[in-house]
C-alpha cells in the first residue's frame, strides 16, 4: 500500500535540478511525479520513479544526498472538495499530513502523502475504503 519515493538533498545553486534530472534520464528512469520544495540554501527534491532502488543507488554513486521514503498513493476524484473530504478524515483521526503533492491522470486525481503516523494512516484507508494505488500500478500508468 506504500510507495517508495526518493527524496533527494540539493544545494540551491544554479543547474543542480538539471544534473539530477540528466543523470536520471542518461539511465532511462522515467519520472512519474515530482515536487520540490526550497529554502534559500538548499531544496528538496521528492520524486517517484519507475526504478526507486535503481534511481537512489544512481544517485549515491554521484555523490547526491537521496534517501528512499515511504509515502501512500490515495486515488480520489478530480472534483472541488475532494481533497478537503479525503484529509478531514485523517484529521479526525488524529493523523498529521506532513507534506502532499498530487498529479491528475483523466479524471482521477492521485495524491501522495506523508504522515506523522504510516500505521494510523493505513487504518484511515481501510476503514474508510479509499482508493489506493500501488507501486507497480503507478508505474505502468
């Protein structure tokens, strides 16, 4: 139920976010989402890729900073409100989203989440019976 996400360290500097993609592409991984958050020294890069282990080893090897996370797939519909609805239900659960970012194939959006509680979380998607992707379903998208 969980998918492995790269989370890669990156110096704020001119042309880091090319090198990492270039390096990615040179090995034909395929980048199926990615977000990145920065500061004015340094970023986050998250991504989720057709080849975790292969793309972390890769980057480790160049010398990057990348660690493999844990994070939940939940499919939901591309409609207003959906979001607030999905997250109320870890919120009454007690559950912290730690950070999320989504991508919409069709009609369906997918968001991407980190908790504070993976176990927690877990329960909330089955107790409620929300939709859910996998790691090789996301991958042959």
């Amino acid at each position: 139920m969980t998918i492995n996400q790269i989370s890669v360290f990156l110096e704020n500097k001119y042309g880091k976010l090319s090198e990492i993609l270039a390096l990615l592409g040179k090995e034909n991984i395929r980048i199926i989402a990615a977000t990145v958050a920065d500061t004015s020294e340094f970023g986050i890069l998250r991504i989720i890729v057709n080849d975790a282990n292969k793309a972390c080893r890769l980057l480790k090897e160049n010398n990057v900073n990348a660690n493999l996370t844990d994070v939940l797939a939940i499919i939901t519909e591309s409609a207003a409100g959906t979001f607030a609805a999905t997250f109320a239900l870890f919120t009454k659960a007690g559950i912290s989203i730690e950070y999320m970012y989504c991508f919409s194939v069709r009609e369906k959006s997918i968001l991407i989440l980190r908790t504070n509680n993976k176990e927690s979380a877990l329960e909330v998607i089955r107790r409620h019976n929300l939709e859910y992707i996998t790691e090789n379903d996301l991958i042959n998208l």
